[in-house]
C-alpha cells in the first residue's frame, strides 16, 4: 500500500506531479509533507490536498491506458510475434537448463558410487 503521509522529515512521495523532486514544491503535497506537520494540518487542507494528488494519480493512469491501446492498434501483431519468439527460445533455455542440471546430477551419483566403491576396497 502506497503511503499517503510523511513525518515531515521524508520530502520523497509517489505522485506523478513531482517525479525525481521533492514534495515541498508540489502544491498538492507540499501541505502533508516538507515543514507543514501532519499534526497541525488543517483537515480541508488536507483532503483537498489528498483529491489533488489523487486527480494527477488518475489522470496519469487514464494518459496510459489511452497510449496501450493506440500502441496495441499500431504495434500489436509484431508485439504478439516479438512475444511468441520470446517464449519460445525462453521455453528452450529452460529446458537445457533441466538437462544440464540432470547431466550434473547424472555426474554426482557416478562418482559418489565410484567414491564408494573405493573406499569399500580400501577396507
């Protein structure tokens, strides 16, 4: 769960209206962050503060949505192939990965039979 407030100590936040800066500059977090306290927030300060942050957060989502589906119209049958081919050589590495580690385990019993073998001589 993302949060919400900050100690006042903390100028870091996740709103999309401020990335890479602080929260001191952004007029919707400034109030819950920076040297305004939580404490001595006025509470319609601080759920407009709340709607405003939450307003780029929407926005924000609503701008990527727009952009999948325009990307998916252009893009989305060399995506699908790009996807396909993917999978298929990820398929084959995970299965020479299960080979070679049966090849090793192949490895560890033979010689822990030859090992046993000849301690059993040595006897």
């Amino acid at each position: 769960m993302e949060k919400q407030f900050s100690d006042g100590n903390d100028d870091s936040c996740g709103c999309s209206c401020h990335p890479g800066y602080g929260a001191g500059d952004c007029s919707g977090c400034a109030p819950m962050h920076g040297s305004g306290k939580m404490e001595s927030m006025d509470p319609f300060e601080m759920v407009m503060a709340m709607w405003h942050k939450a307003s780029f957060e929407a926005y924000s989502e609503l701008m990527i949505e727009k952009l999948k589906k325009r990307i998916e119209a252009a893009n989305g049958p060399v995506m699908d192939k790009v996807a396909d081919a993917l999978m298929e050589s990820m398929g084959k590495e995970w299965q020479a990965m299960i080979q070679k580690s049966s090849a090793k385990k192949e490895l560890h019993e033979k010689l822990a039979k030859i090992f046993s073998e000849g301690s059993q001589k040595q006897k």
